[in-house]
C-alpha cells in the first residue's frame, strides 16, 4: 500500500512539473511573446516570467533585435541598357510583433523576396554613372520603398546598402580610358596654370629686376655659385650687359636708316616722280672716222631746190647704226 501511494505521488509529481514547464516561460529582455488563448491573440507579453494555462495557450517568440537581411546578387539592367549584378544588404527589426506574426506567414522570408524586387526596380530606372557614383541617393530610396511595402506587416527597414556593382569587363575598360582621359584633360589644365603664374611672375620678377641694374649682376654671381657646386665642365663668363648695349644700339640705329631709305624709295616710285635724267652721251668724232659698226649715207641737206638737187653740195649727216 505505501508502494503504491509512492509511486502514484511520484507519478502526480511528473505530471506536475510536466505542467508547469508546459506553462511557464521565460523571455529575454530582447524578446516578446504573441499568445494565442484558443486561437485568439491576447496581449503582449514579455519580458520576463510568464505564464500559460497548459493545453489552452501557445505562444510564439519574436525578436526585437536588428537583423542583417544580404540580399543575394540581382542581375539589373540599367536605364542606359547596361547589365550589372548587384549585391546589396538591408537592415530591419520587428516593432509590432503581434502584426508580424499576423499579417504575414513568415516575415523574414517575405522581407527578403520584396527586397529583391525593389533591388531590380529601383536600380532599373538609373544610368550607370548615377548607379556607381550616387550610391547614397539610391539606398535612400531602397530604403523608403521597401520600409513602405514591410509596414504593414509591422517591420521597420532602417538601412539599404548596395554592397557591391559588378559590370562586364568590356565597361570597365572603357570607364579606365575615361577616367585616363579625365586625369589627363586635368593635367594639362593644371600645368597651363602654372604656366601662366610663372609668366606672370617671371613678367614681376623682369620688372623688378630693371628697376635696378645690379640686380641682374648678382642673379649672374648667384647662377656661377649654382653651376660651380656641381662637379661638371661647363664654364660660364657672364657679360655685362653694359659691353653690349652699345653695340646692339648701333645695329638697331643702322637698321632703322636702312628702312627709312626704303620707305622713302618706294614712297617715290608709288607718287610718280621723275627719275634722276640719264648722264648725256659724248659726241662723235670731228675727223670724219667712222666708228665700228656705223655707216655714212647721202641726205638731202638743208638748201634744195625744186628740182631736188643742192645748191651747195655739203657732206651729209653721219647716221650711225648698230648691227
């Protein structure tokens, strides 16, 4: 008899503890209990001890915590018809959980599959460049659409990073020579400037310089400690310009004579003046010689008469002829 009342307590004792962790739960500080109550929700509970009545209430655990949702690669095709694969990784946490246990039949696997679609929807409608260099509008907008759609559903999405953009490597070689181009268009951008500072303070510098002769003698002196502080061959004697101004002056002085001759010249010809007379030629020889290449012919002289005959036979006039 004691046997057997032994045993039926140690029975009611199973049977009571079996109970007792059929209804008590513990939830962490981070989780919240839905209780459904014969198929009805009852109120939030969590955190802490809780409380079932066994075989009549179920509960279903819900984290609170953030949960990093990758979103696997998506082939896009952007606006300007250029395949990409993108990789990106969204960010969301539970902050009603009776409606995400509710509303949707497994939150998590439906964040992820409108994730991917708004992926694709989204970078569909941007051109490469705005894709690759405008990264923080773009995870704005994923964000705003996607935590929009999972509302209802009781989901705060917080943060959409695009992870990684791949392109063909045919792209990628053309964005390279771009982007040389684009280094290159600087550089010479940059090397003009300079150019043009350095004139303008070589232009002060030549200035300054003229304002005082000795200036430049010592610029010279400086140049023969700079050249003498290396060890090569090259000798330098600086000369003064002071030697050679007055030759310079001299060969400008001459060369602006010779261009005032010249412009008087061609000034003259231009207005139609007379050229200097031609010198007279000397006069033939008295003693009735012909010269080389000259012949003496018969003419009828100053006196004749009607009949055509002088009157007083003089020596005609010499005519001179060249072969």
């Amino acid at each position: 008899m004691i046997v057997a009342i032994a045993v039926l307590l140690v029975i009611l004792l199973v049977i009571g503890l079996t109970v007792l962790g059929a209804s008590v739960r513990v939830l962490r500080e981070y989780e919240r209990g839905v209780v459904f109550r014969l198929g009805r929700v009852m109120d939030l509970r969590g955190p802490g001890l809780i409380l079932l009545v066994p075989t009549i209430d179920r509960m279903v655990r819900v984290s609170l915590r953030t949960v990093t949702l990758t979103v696997p690669p998506q082939e896009v095709i952007t606006r300007d018809n250029i395949p990409v694969r993108v990789t990106a990784v969204a960010y969301y946490r539970v902050v009603e959980p009776n409606k995400a246990v509710n509303q949707v039949e497994n939150f998590h696997q439906a964040t992820l599959q409108i994730s991917q679609t708004t992926l694709r929807s989204v970078l569909g409608g941007a051109d490469l460049d705005h894709l690759l260099g405008e990264r923080e509008s773009l995870n704005a907008s994923l964000q705003q659409v996607i935590d929009a759609q999972t509302e209802p559903w009781g989901i705060k999405v917080t943060t959409v990073e695009i992870k990684d953009v791949e392109i063909p490597e045919r792209m990628q070689h053309a964005i390279a020579r771009q982007a040389e181009a684009e280094r290159e268009r600087r550089a010479k951008i940059i090397n003009a400037e300079g150019e043009a500072q350095a004139a303008t303070r070589l232009a002060e510098a030549a200035d300054i310089i003229g304002r005082n002769p000795a200036t430049l003698q010592l610029r010279y002196l400086q140049t023969l400690r700079e050249i003498g502080a290396t060890q090569n061959s090259t000798v330098v004697f600086p000369m003064p310009i002071d030697l050679v101004k007055p030759v310079l002056d001299a060969i400008q002085s001459g060369q602006a004579i010779q261009s005032g001759q010249a412009s008087q010249s061609g000034q003259a010809s231009q207005s139609g003046q007379a050229s200097p007379p031609a010198l007279p030629t000397p006069p033939a020889p008295d003693n009735g010689a012909l010269e080389p290449g000259e012949s003496r012919a018969l003419a009828p002289g100053p006196d004749v008469a009607q009949d055509g005959v002088s009157a007083t036979p003089e020596a005609a006039p010499v005519d001179r002829q060249s072969e």
